[in-house]
C-alpha cells in the first residue's frame, strides 16, 4: 500500500536522504515528545491539575532550547548528528526569535526523519505524533498543520515542497470523502491513510516534485 519511496528511484528529496544518516527512531521521538510536553507543564496535556497553575501558563506547548537539549539527553538521542540536525531545525523552527517552539509540531515536522519507510508509514506516525491523546481521529485543521509541519522541514533541507494552497486541497478532499456518519467534526486517520498516501499532490511531492521552494516560486 502506499508509495514507497525509499525504494523509488524517482524519489529526490533531501529529507528522505537524510533520514537515511540520521539515527533517531520513531520511539525515540515520541518519547521526545512526550518529555517535552512534560517539561512545558500544559494541564490539559500533562494531567495536572488547572487550579495549580497560573493564568499565564500557555494552553499549547511551547519548549525553550535549553529544555529540548534535557529531553533529547533523557531518552538518549546520543548521536551527535542527530542532536545537531535536531538542535539546528529547532532554531529554524524558532520564528519569533524567542527561542520556543510547539514541540508536538516540531517533532511531527520532523518525523520523516526516523523513518526509511514509504510515504504511508511516514504519515501514520506523523498522526500518531500528534495524536497525542490517542483518540485515531483528526480534524481538517490537525491534517494541515501535520502536512504544514513536515513541509517546512522539507523546505528548510532544500526540497521544493507544497503550497499552502496545496495543502488545503489535500485536507479538502481527503475530508470530503469520509461519509457524513465517519467525519463528524474529526476522521479516522488509519482508515484514510492509504487515500492521503495517494492523493496526487502527496505523490508529487513524495517524488521531488513540489512547486515552491522556500523563500521563492520553484
């Protein structure tokens, strides 16, 4: 199922290459993110209680640098180039400047990189990865902000990727499928990935042929 693209002679993007250096596993990243939403103290995702903390507490996860460095050590992302790939797209990732990222966005941005495997297993644990709560359903916004994700972290290895525009179709037409009784406000991403594998625009991205690179029209 799917298209695999680690076995594509076709398949030319540079995240995919790097995925093949790089060493960190998929249970190494979601034991990543896991620490991190620990250390960002968010109660709806910690478990803690709301009382116990202050009106200043943001409601998303936000990690600084300092604290990612903690938890890359504490589930023993070792490798030094792992550690340095990781540290380097936080601080791309890093658009304010004030040295904070979403960890849960981050990490599924950066999910292709634990995985070798073809386009559709790389979706299913960059849903996994969000699907913090492990409901098996996302919404149209959660499909673009997963698909956002991965896209700029291609963009940042120099792949040319997705429009935002493009990314909105996919989420439009994958959502559109689902019947009425299945969709709701949410779908069940396992039974859509083989559909979200293979929409034509995830297949032309997955094979280097995205129409924006970052900063310019390709």
């Amino acid at each position: 199922m799917g298209n695999d693209q680690s076995r594509s002679g076709t398949n030319r993007l540079a995240i995919t290459a790097m995925s093949n250096v790089t060493k960190i596993t998929k249970s190494q990243l979601t034991e990543l993110r896991d620490r991190c939403i620990e250390l960002s103290k968010v109660p709806s995702l910690t478990g803690l209680d709301d009382s116990t903390v202050s009106n200043d507490t943001p409601k998303n996860p936000l990690i600084t640098s300092r604290d990612f460095r903690i938890a890359m050590a504490e589930v023993g992302v070792s490798e030094e180039m792992d550690a340095e790939v990781l540290d380097r797209l936080f601080t791309m990732w890093d658009k304010t400047g004030d040295d904070k990222v979403d960890p849960i966005l981050f990490l599924v941005g950066v999910s292709p990189l634990a995985s070798v495997m073809d386009i559709e297993v790389r979706l299913q644990f960059a849903f996994e990865l969000f699907d913090v709560k492990k409901t098996g359903k996302i919404s149209h916004g959660d499909i673009m902000l997963i698909l956002a994700g991965i896209n700029a972290t291609a963009s940042y290895f120099g792949d040319a990727v997705l429009t935002a525009q493009q990314i909105e179709i996919i989420a439009d037409d994958v959502f559109k499928s689902a019947t009425a009784a299945e969709r709701g406000d949410k779908i069940n991403y396992m039974d859509r990935l083989d559909e979200f594998s293979n929409h034509p625009l995830v297949v032309q991205f997955a094979s280097g042929g995205g129409t924006m690179r970052y900063g310019t029209a390709k």
